[in-house]
C-alpha cells in the first residue's frame, strides 16, 4: 500500500523557517519525480517545488530563493525547507509522487502551514 506521510507543519512567525518533510512507502522512491504543492483557503492548489529522479529542481516564482527542495533516497523522504516565510505561504501543503514512465502518482494528505503573527 503507498503512502505519504507529509509533516512538519505548523504556526510560525512571518520571517521564519520550516521543515516540511515527506515519508513515502510502498513504491521504489529512486524512480519518482517529488514534488510539493500548496493550496490556500479558497485557491486552487498549486506547483511549489519538484525535484526529479535525477535531483533536478524547479520551483514557483513566488518561493524562488526562500524555499529549496531536497530528498534523501536511502530515507525514501522529500523535504520542503522554507525560509522567510511571509503570510501569503499559509497554506495547506501536499506532497506528490509522480513516475511518468507508467503513469503512477500519489499524493499526501497534507500538513498545514499557518504564517502570522
């Protein structure tokens, strides 16, 4: 059974940092392109970070420079670093499995972030 596990979440003060992190199981994560996604209260979801198999990474304008992606395969985890976190990150964050080669994809059910003072 594939799982995603999203933590990490939290309150936190504008100009601060989280880790979210993502424990995937049940599918060989080395193969899967990770990425995280964002869906603030009425807002559709959207793309935050991805990083392929081979570790390349993209990100959303709107993090450019204050978010990176990152994963640790031995772990099977994808991590979301967030710094300087302004009240427009609040958001429910989500983590996603996607290998293209066969057409899977997963996704988490979401850790939330809250920015405010």
């Amino acid at each position: 059974q594939v799982q995603l596990v999203e933590s990490g979440g939290g309150l936190v003060q504008p100009g601060g940092s989280l880790r979210l992190s993502c424990a995937a199981s049940g599918i060989s994560f080395s193969f899967y392109t990770m990425a995280w996604y964002r869906q603030a209260p009425g807002k559709e979801r959207e793309l935050v970070a991805v990083i392929t198999s081979g570790r390349s990474t993209n990100y959303a304008d709107s993090v450019k420079g204050r978010f990176s992606i990152s994963r640790d395969n031995a772990k099977n985890l994808v991590y979301l670093q967030m710094n300087s976190l302004k009240p427009e990150d609040t958001a429910v964050y989500y983590c996603k499995a996607d290998r293209r080669t066969t057409g899977e994809n997963y996704w988490g059910k979401g850790t939330l972030v809250t920015v405010s003072s």
